[in-house]
C-alpha cells in the first residue's frame, strides 16, 4: 500500500483548501460559517481555469505555475480583504468562529477520503468491463502527454478530444503537483473527489441549517449520509418483498418486475445474490446511479468529478438568496462573476450539468423575498417600484419569475462565452428531443429510484403550510392526478407534489429556507427527463439523459434532506397533515427513512472487502497479473516519447459493410478494446466505438475500414492508410489477430519489429523506408 503518495496528497489537499478558503469566505460572506467546507472546490476552480485557459498556449510546467501563482495571489488579495479581517477578530453571528467550521470540514474530508482510499486499494484496477475506466484512464495518460490542450484523442488520432475532460485536467494537474504517476493518481484522486463532495454538502448542509438557528452538525451529517453512503430503496423492497406471505410476494415481485428492469424473478431473488450493480438499473432504458454506487464501481467519469463544482453552485445561488437586496454590487458580483466563471470550467468538467448552475441562479431569485429585477436594472427596479397601484399577486408572482429569468439569462449567455472554445468543439452536434409516452418512467420504478426522498419532503413541506393555505396546493395537487392519469405522466404524482408545494411553502412566513430551492430544482430536473431528452449516439434513446441528470439529482436533493429531515423532527410548530405533531412520529419517518437507504451500503461494503487482501492503489497493476503476455508489450508502448500514432483494431463488434463477414470479435467493454492506446494514451487511429457518438457514424465508420484495408489490404493500400494517418507503429495482438487471421504485412517495406513475443508484435514505421517492396 502506497502511504507515502496518501499522506502526499493529503496536504497537497490542506493547502489547496487552505488557499481557497480566503476566497470562498469572501464569496460567502453572507452565510453561516462563510463558506465552511468550499475551500478545496473554490481552490480546484481558480487552479483549473488557469490551467486550462493557459494550457491551450503551453499545457505544461508555466500553465502549472500560471495556476498555482494566481491561485495564490487570489488567496492574499481576500485574505488582506478589509471585511475578511474584520470576521475573524469578531466570528460570526452565530457565535461560532470560521475556524471551528473550517475545522470540522477539514475532519469530514479526511474521513471520507480515508473510506474511499480503502475502497480502492481493494479493487484499484481500470478495468474495462463495468463502466468506462479504458476511458477515464485513457484522458489521464493522453493529458499526461500532452503539451497543448485540447490533448489528442487516444481513440481518434490526429484529432483533439471530444469529451469533456475538466476533472481529468484537474486530476493530471493534481498529479504533476505531487509527482504522482497516472497509475496511482487515478485513484487518489477518485478519493479526493468522493471526500470534495461529502464536505461541500456537509458544509452546504450546515449553513443552510445555521441560517435558521438549526444545528449545523445535524444537518451536515445527515446531507454527508445522503451524498455519501445513503442509496435508493431497490435493496430495501427487495428485502420487504421476502418477508411478505407467499402468494402476496410473487404479486407484488410481479407488480414490480412489469414497470421496472427486473425479473420477477430477481425481485425473489434472496441477498445471497446481492450485487452492489443491481440497485443502478431501475428504469428501463436509463442508468439510475447513486453517489456510492458510482464510486464503489471506480470510474473517473464525469458526471461524478463534477457534483462538487454543483454543490459550489449551489453555494453561490444560496450566498445570493441571502444577501440583502441592498447589497446590489454583490448580488452581481455573484450572479455575473462567480456564477458565469464556475460554469465555465465546470462546462469542461461536466457539460450535463453546465445548464443546472443557471437553473439554481434562477431558483434562488424566484423564491427569494428580495426583488430580482435590481440585479439587472436599477432603472427596471426604480421603475417597477414607482408604479401606483401596484400589481396584484399574480402579476407580481409572474414579474418575479421573468425579473430571475433575465438575470440567469445574462448569466448564461456569460458562462456559455467563457465557455464557448468547450461548447462549439468538443460538446456541439447534439440535440433536444421530444420523449414518447411509451418510454417515460413507470410510478414504482419513480419511487424505487426517488421515494425515500420525497416522503421526506413531502411530509417536511406540508408540515411548513398553515391549515388556511392548504387549499390551493391541493387543488394543484387534484389536477396533478388528473394530468398525470390522462397523459400517462407518472412523474406528476412525484414531483408534482414538491413543486406545487415547495412553492408555496416559501411564499409563508413559516421557516422554510434555501433547501427549498434544492428540493424544487431536482424535481424540476426529475421532471423535466420525462419530457425530453437529449438525442445523441453515445447511447440509446435517453439513457445518458437520465444518467447524467439523476446524478444531479441525487447530490441537490442529499443536501435538501439532511436540513429537511433533522427540521422536520425538531421543530415544534403547527402541522396540517393530523397527527404529524407527535414527535415520535415525526422521529419513526426519519428512522424509516436512513433504514431504508442504508441497507445497500451495509452489503456493498462489506462485499467489497472481502476479497484477497493485497492493497494496492495502482490502477494498472491487473495488467502483469492477468495479461502476462501483453503486459510487456504495452509497458513498451507506455515508454516512448511523445504522442505517437498507433494503428490498431479498432474497438467495435460492428463491421462497417455487409462485405464483412468474418465473426466479430469483443466489442467496446473488454480487454481488447485498444488495451494499448486505453492504458498509454498514445493514440490509435480509430479506437472505441464510443466515437461515434463523439464525431459521428460515418467519420468512425471511414476509419475503420482504412484500418481495417491496412491489415487485410494489398501492400499499396496499407501504405496509403499507415501514410494518410501519420502511423509510427502498429500493434499487433490478439484483438488484430481475432478481426483478421493471420498478420505478416507481406510485400510492404519500412515496418521494423521493435518488440516480438508470443501475444503481441509493434512494428516501427520508418518514413523514409516505407513503401511496397
């Protein structure tokens, strides 16, 4: 076990977080704790704009140095700030010193990065089957690489990637920092991440909380269970399911077999079969990821590298809700500044999650008393203000949404410009589609996926609403029922609810706060993956849509319940639902409620312990043990210099003609899915098949039958392609022998064996020499 590069990054970590705590306590000067557990996420963003906008001229030491030198001036400049000085000789309002806050992050952070580095360095390996690993562990060798950004596609040679790679600059910046090979920084940093995201809604969590005079520890603890080990009620029910009488369990296995992916038969199915895999494949056609499902399973992927970047948005649209409506110069200090430069890092980071900064921006201005017009216009506001007699509360409800829309409008069109060299390459070429009726999601599979939430928000809400305000939200809720029935919307029945509700609930002066934001934006995104999905070819229909969203989702919707649920247990007030005023009710739904989400860790985790006991948080270390023969090949590969171009088998099942007849060999999520440029980063010319979906069918589809004409083809024709593409060396394994028998490359001269064993030969191609013998 590697201790040495653990306690390496830890205080690589410390003082990231301690240079961006200055900078997050002046961001958040407004709230509780100024920004308590933002440090390391506000430092990752400063560093890695820096790095990324320099990298595009030199992607190297001076882009490293560029990062680190304005990551610290930033730091001075709001640490000597007139107003942070002041807050530390006098603390803070609620009589507790940003230090004791920054503190009690620092301890959350360590724990759950300690967690997540065992949980690696039992199961540290990139393998390719069970997610996408050859990908993420691909962009950190290709960045690795690199000396100019965009890096060069390892699966599209000659072509800058078209993915998005924020969090694996960040990791490979990270890296160079610590002088940490890829191969341990991959999981170092899957521990960072994970330990980044629990303290941000610890810290999220807590504030929101404090704001209201609620325990700060409570709620943060209770948002670290719900972002950090809590899960859906898949593991749950099937547990309910087996105790239920005989002819009732098949019922009800049979009832949720017919709306859900599962066999009635695995429904049945006892905990001896338990698989930590299981409970993310709820809804047909869609993957329904939880935090700790994702990173038990280990992939370095995106949607999870940017649910802290989420969290710090979150953060910023609550520093807005709660800054006076007198303080115009920082309500847009936030909106047109801090908001627009997170989003467009976080748009290299996590694209799907680009448009949910603005979504939160807006929310925060809707539901906030303060008029939203005044961020925009003082001139609007003056005008607005003036008028005599004023608007009645339907008008003035309708102006409040346009005035938040504007300002999240400009917001938007800013980030978008920060982000735009991102969004017109790498990210363009997609579209918004309509989703028939016949592929939404079913209500049990809803609430298998969402249904410990909402019970928790749904009683938290309603118990906010005084009896006279009762009627209009049940009315919304009635025409819910009849939409949801007649337009076969199951959705309605799940959200509605929150948001019909939730916007109430902040329209009374009863104590509900910036968590209604969070609970009215996730369902908003529950919502809106019903209706219409993003069409693309990276996968079928929507299940990237709804992949990518419900991880948002979950993050959003942990912290709302861990201020909801200790709130909703502890305050005394009025309750419109009879009988919700006991309080060993109020503490049975909260008992219920961690029951029922903590089953999934307690077998997932211990499951994955019990394995051989050989801890190791090298990421390619499998490669020696269980491709012995390969291994040397590829560690030859992994040694030269440089970005040179590979030829390969490309990494499909599909062959691009009929012409192709031959038996396909595995496809993208096996070992011979380009094992070489996957675990070097030096690229092939046409890699995973995953590339279509980022370049489209035909551009892939042209250069798999050029590499496949270079193996297969006359002499002439396999020097046209080795030409066309810049070639330096071509492999030679199992995967190329397996697509086309025999390979001699008879009668072409300048192909010079450099490495030969029994598994795999690399040919040199030599320019100079290259031509038909």
């Amino acid at each position: 076990m590697e201790y040495g590069l653990v306690l390496r990054w830890l205080v690589l970590y410390g003082i990231l977080g301690a240079l961006g705590r200055p900078v997050a306590a002046r961001l958040f000067a407004t709230l509780p704790g100024r920004g308590a557990g933002f440090g390391l996420p506000t430092a990752l963003v400063v560093l890695g704009t820096v790095v990324y906008w320099v990298g595009h001229l030199t992607f190297g030491p001076l882009a490293l140095a560029a990062g680190a030198v304005a990551l610290a001036g930033l730091a001075l400049l709001t640490a000597l700030d007139r107003e942070a000085l002041l807050d530390r000789r006098i603390g803070l309002a609620d009589g507790v010193r940003p230090d004791r806050r920054t503190a009690e992050a620092a301890v959350v952070f360590v724990t759950a990065f300690a967690l997540l580095v065992a949980v690696r360095a039992v199961d540290p390996a990139v393998y390719p089957i069970g997610g996408e690993k050859f990908l993420d562990f691909g962009l950190l060798q290709s960045l690795d690489r690199a000396t100019r950004l965009p890096p060069e596609d390892m699966w599209f040679a000659n072509e800058p990637v078209a993915y998005y790679y924020g969090g694996h600059l960040l990791t490979a910046t990270l890296a160079d920092l610590t002088s940490t090979a890829p191969r341990y920084a991959y999981n170092l940093s899957l521990a960072g991440f994970y330990a980044t995201l629990v303290t941000a809604a610890y810290g999220l969590a807590g504030a929101i909380a404090r704001d209201r005079a609620g325990s700060w520890r409570l709620a943060g603890l209770a948002a670290a269970f719900f972002v950090g080990l809590a899960s859906n009620l898949v593991t749950v029910s099937r547990l309910v399911v087996a105790v239920l009488p005989g002819p009732l369990r098949t019922a009800a296995a049979d009832v949720v077999a017919a709306r859900t992916r599962y066999s009635t038969e695995a429904v049945l199915s006892g905990f001896e079969s338990f698989s930590y895999w299981t409970a993310s494949r709820v809804i047909p056609g869609t993957i329904n990821e939880f935090p700790l499902f994702a990173w038990l399973n280990g992939d370095l992927h995106a949607h999870m590298m940017g649910t802290p970047f989420l969290l710090l948005g979150a953060g910023l649209a609550f520093a807005l809700y709660r800054t006076p409506a007198a303080d115009v110069r920082r309500r847009r200090a936030l909106a047109f500044v801090a908001v627009p430069v997170l989003a467009g890092f976080q748009a290299v980071v996590d694209t799907w999650s680009f448009p949910s900064l603005f979504g939160l921006l807006f929310l925060a201005l809707a539901l906030d008393d303060a008029e939203p017009w005044t961020v925009l216009s003082a001139r609007v506001a003056r005008w607005r203000g003036a008028r005599d007699p004023g608007p009645g509360p339907l008008t003035a409800e309708l102006e409040r949404l346009a005035g938040s829309l504007a300002v999240a409008v400009v917001a938007g069109a800013l980030g978008a410009l920060l982000a735009a060299p991102f969004l017109l390459g790498a990210a363009g070429g997609r579209e918004v589609a309509i989703l028939a009726a016949a592929e939404r999601s079913s209500l049990p599979a809803l609430l298998l996926v969402h249904g410990g939430f909402v019970a928790v928000f749904v009683a938290y809400l309603l118990d906010r609403l005084s009896v006279d305000r009762v009627l209009a939200p049940l009315l919304g809720l009635g025409a819910l029922g009849v939409l949801a029935l007649t337009a076969d919307l199951a959705v309605a029945l799940v959200v509605g609810p929150l948001l019909i509700v939730g916007w109430a609930a902040s329209r009374t002066d009863r104590p509900v706060g910036f968590e209604t934001v969070l609970i009215v934006a996730g369902a908003g995104l529950v919502g809106i993956v019903e209706l219409v999905y993003v069409r693309e070819l990276a996968g079928p229909l929507r299940m990237n849509t709804v992949f990518k969203t419900y991880s948002q989702v979950w993050v959003l919707w942990g912290v709302a319940a861990g201020v909801a649920l200790p709130a909703f247990v502890r305050w005394p007030g009025g309750a419109s639902v009879p009988g919700t005023r006991a309080r060993w009710l109020r503490a049975g739904l909260a008992v219920a409620v961690v029951l029922a989400t903590v089953p999934y860790a307690g077998l997932a985790l211990p499951a994955h312990f019990g394995g051989p006991a050989d801890p190791t948080l090298d990421a390619t270390r499998f490669v020696e043990r269980e491709h012995p023969a390969e291994a040397p090949a590829i560690a030859y590969v992994d040694d030269l210099s440089g970005q040179p171009t590979l030829l390969s088998a490309p990494a499909t099942s599909r062959y691009p003609g009929p012409e192709r007849d031959a038996p396909a060999p595995p496809g993208m999520y096996s070992w011979d899915s380009s094992p070489a440029a996957s675990l070097t980063g030096v690229p092939t010319v046409a890699g995973w098949h995953h590339e279509v979906g980022y370049r489209g069918r035909e551009p892939y589809l042209t250069r798999v039958r050029d590499v496949d004409d270079a193996y297969t083809g006359p002499p002439e024709r396999t020097v046209d392609v080795l030409e066309r593409y810049g070639v330096d060396y071509v492999w030679v394994g199992p995967a190329e022998r397996a697509r086309y028998g025999d390979v001699t490359f008879a009668g072409v001269s300048g192909l010079t064996p450099v490495f030969e064993n029994e598994a795999v030969t690399v040919y040199r191609v030599d320019e100079g020499e290259l031509g038909v013998a």
